[in-house]
C-alpha cells in the first residue's frame, strides 16, 4: 500500500485536467513532469500517527524502490501512461505565493486545492522550478495524511538490483497488469 501511494501520489502531484488560469503554472509543471525522462521521489506521508518514508526512481530503464541502503528494480510494468491515467486530477484555488530556493533551484511557490479521482481532496503548497518548469517539491493535506516530496531530476538507474525484494510481488496488478 505504501508503495502505490507514493507513485500515486507522484502523480497526483503533477497530472490536471480541466483548470481555471491561476493554475496554469501547475498545468504546465505537469506537462513538464509528465515528459522528464526521470526522476526519484522521496516521499513522507503521516498518517494515524505513523509515518511512512517512501523513495521511488522512474527511468526508461524501469522503475526502482528503495529499500535500505539499495535500489530494487520493480518487477510490475508501470508505463508513464499507467501513470498519467490512474492519476487525472483537478486544481482549483491556485495562488502564487512568491519564491524560494530547493537545492540550489530557483522556484516559485503555489498554494492549491486537488482533487484525483478515487483519492481524497488534498490542499497544498508546490514548488515549481522557475527555468524548467519542473516541480521539486510538494506538501500537502488530504483528511487522513500530510505528505511531503521531494522530486529530483539529476538521477542516474541504479546499477544491479534485483527484484527479489520480499513482498514486492504485491505490486502485480496494481494498475491492471
């Protein structure tokens, strides 16, 4: 579950359709993320008092789940489109709230109101990089969780990496696979 979270969650970050103006910058991000060729995500998600510490690599090569010290390559077939489909979502509220630095990376910071199908409303804060349009990072509040990514982009696929990782099959047939 913590897994398909985060993917999920990486997506709804950044996928929109149907959206005022004020949320045209987050519309382009997404264009954007949705055409970065990779990325990790590392994600923090508080929910019932428990929190869950997530990292996640795609890349051409497959896509990567960190478990310790060591990248295990995914034995599920999750397309970029995958994805895209599982994640459509509404922004609503969008507001520019000025401009801050993530690691070194100029960014303009937006509040928004989301919305994805099959997901809870969220509210949040992204930050978009201001020369790539990429989004770097993202909190937000759904009603059971407050989360928290980081998504970089100047990431290489880790070398090695089974998937032997126990309970890793679980992820079969999570997005109709």
């Amino acid at each position: 579950m913590k897994i398909r979270l985060a993917v999920g969650l990486a997506g709804l970050a950044c996928i929109n359709h149907g959206v005022a103006d004020t949320c045209a910058p987050i519309v382009k991000a997404a264009g954007t993320y949705a055409k970065a060729e990779r990325y990790a995500v590392k994600m923090t998600m508080v929910s019932k008092g428990e929190t869950h510490l997530t990292e996640v690599m795609m890349a051409p090569e497959g896509m990567y789940i960190r478990a310790g010290e060591q990248w295990i390559r995914s034995p599920v077939a999750i397309s970029r489109q995958d994805l895209l489909d599982a994640n459509k979502s509404v922004y609503s509220d969008c507001k520019r709230l000025g401009q801050e630095s993530i690691d070194g990376v100029p960014t303009a910071v937006y509040r928004f109101t989301g919305k994805a199908e099959g997901q809870p409303p969220m509210t949040g804060k992204m930050w978009i990089g201001t020369a790539d349009d990429l989004p770097r990072r993202l909190e937000a509040k759904t009603q059971d969780a407050d989360i928290t990514q980081a998504i970089r982009y100047d990431v290489q696929s880790p070398k090695g990496g089974g998937a032997g990782l126990p309970g890793l099959d679980q992820l079969k047939g999570l997005f109709g696979k």
